[in-house]
C-alpha cells in the first residue's frame, strides 16, 4: 500500500527486454532496501529482486506492460519512486495500491501564475470513478481532481509537485499510468456497477 507521495525521482539504467517481459535496474539514492519489498515505479508495483548501493533491480511482467507505460521506457528516462506505507506513519496522499488501471495521455498543460493546469484522457472505461475533488493517482503522484468533462479530467499542479516530480517537464501526448480511488471501485462493485476492466465500447 502506498499514499502517492513521491519519494525521488530516479533513472532507468538498464532495461533488459525478455520474452516474459523485462527487467529493470533503477538509479536513485533511496536505501536500505530489503529484498522482496515493493517499490511504486510511476505507480506501478514492484518487488525488489536485487540491489547495491546507488540502485536497486526489479522485473515487469508481460501484464504489467500491458497495463502500464513501463513497456514505453528507455535508459535515462526518470521515474517517480515511492517505497511501501509503514504503520504508524502519516497518511499524507490517499490510500494507493500501486495496481494500475490503465494508462491514459496529457491531454493539455497551461500555465496559471506559479501554477500549473493540466488535463488528463482516460479510457472510457475509467471515467466513471472520477469525481470533482476525488482522488486519482497520476504516475504513482496522488492528485486531487479539479474538473471532469466526459472522459477528460483536469488537476493543478502547485510549484513543489512541479519541482519535485516529471510533471513539469511532461508534454501533450504522453502516456501515464493511472489508478483511480480504490473507495470508488468498492462503491461501484456494491452497486453492481461494472469495473475498471469492462471493456472500451
């Protein structure tokens, strides 16, 4: 479980591309590690398979590229990084998963001040589960939802998750891993409504 509070932002070293799907070596200053624990990768969860100082390996499944923007990576891209919530520490974002949904693209960024405005596409699928001042999660960057319109959806972003995460230097068209408020799926599966995985009409 994590919250959306991004630790660093690391860089991809390595990527090694398999026939089961590939392996991973991050760089970042993130340490001790333990082995087995999980690691959100842009919001995607990991589990550390091995590590040295100054970095730490984990692998991607053939459904976790499916699901995710992993698969779209290169050597030096940077990734969001947040090691799993501890009992007893702060809950500062919302209760995260780190099982993405889907992946959905930046739609548009303007800038308002210090500021900046930023509209998200989800698949038709994930609109349901947005809510004006809901949660979302963004890259593994917990976010709270200012506008919806149809499958569109816009945050602002302060001047520290600006600095502080990839977001500034995002541009239109780029592909995002999103994971919606794990309270809307409860909600909608006790209704009966249909889940994060009906399919695109």
């Amino acid at each position: 479980m994590f919250t959306g509070l991004i630790e660093q932002v690391g860089t991809i070293e390595e990527l090694e591309r398999r026939d089961d799907g590939l392996s991973i070596r991050i760089g970042c200053a993130m340490h001790p590690y333990v082995l087995g624990e999980s690691i959100a990768v842009d919001g995607a969860c990991l589990t550390v398979k091995s590590f040295s100082e100054g970095h730490f390996e984990a692998d991607a499944s053939l459904e976790t590229l499916d699901k995710t923007n992993l698969g779209d990576r290169h050597r030096g891209d940077r990734v969001h990084l947040e090691r799993a919530l501890a009992l007893g520490e702060r809950l500062g974002g919302h209760l995260v998963t780190g099982h993405v949904d889907g992946v959905g693209t930046l739609a548009g960024r303007a800038t308002e001040g210090d500021y900046m405005r930023a509209s998200f596409e989800v698949p038709k699928r994930l609109a349901p589960f947005l809510a004006p001042k809901g949660s979302i999660t963004v890259n593994g960057v917990s976010l709270t939802v200012n506008a919806v319109a149809g499958t569109r959806f816009d945050v602002m972003l302060v001047p520290f998750t600006l600095d502080e995460t990839t977001f500034g230097q995002m541009m239109p068209g780029a592909r995002v891993n999103l994971e919606v408020d794990i309270l809307a799926k409860y909600v909608a599966s006790l209704m009966g409504k249909p889940g994060v995985d009906a399919p695109d009409d």
